[in-house]
C-alpha cells in the first residue's frame, strides 16, 4: 500500500518506521538532534513548504529518509489504518 504525504510524494508503507508529530516530539533534544543529524547527511525531504506538522522516517534498502509533511501525523495515520484489513 501507498500512502500520499501531501503535493506529489507517495512512499510504501511498509518502508515506514515511524509518524511523529512535530509540535510534540521537537520538544526532546534527541529528536531535535535526529533531524539536525539527518538533514546534514542529506536524508531529510521537505514535501511542502507550507507549516510542517509531521515528520515521517523511512528505511528502503538500508537508506534512511526523513520527510517533512504539512499533514497532521494523526491524519496520516488515519490513511494508513483504513485500508487495513
């Protein structure tokens, strides 16, 4: 299954390791850390330069991927569960 991140980017699903919510997990230095350290190794992708809210981590042939969405992460857990038999 696919899941749309917002403008023109859809990823696999089952590369997903983790939804995370900005507002909630920036907070940590850990994760503020993560996403520096990410963003230096050029592994983060901004979907939309709107407000971002989300971020997603993907793992496909032991290459990590970060990628910043302007939809809620609740919302994209939303689409990915629906379709969930």
């Amino acid at each position: 299954m696919y899941l749309h991140l917002g403008e023109k980017t859809v990823i696999k699903t089952d590369e997903i390791i983790g939804i995370f919510d900005l507002d909630n997990t920036t907070i940590s230095k850990n994760t503020r850390d993560f996403l520096k350290k990410a963003e230096k190794n050029g592994e983060v992708v901004n979907v939309s330069y709107e407000l971002p809210k989300s971020f997603i981590v993907c793992e496909e042939n032991d290459k990590k991927t970060v990628y910043i969405s302007q939809i809620a992460a609740s919302t994209l857990y939303k689409r990915i569960t629906k379709f969930k038999f």
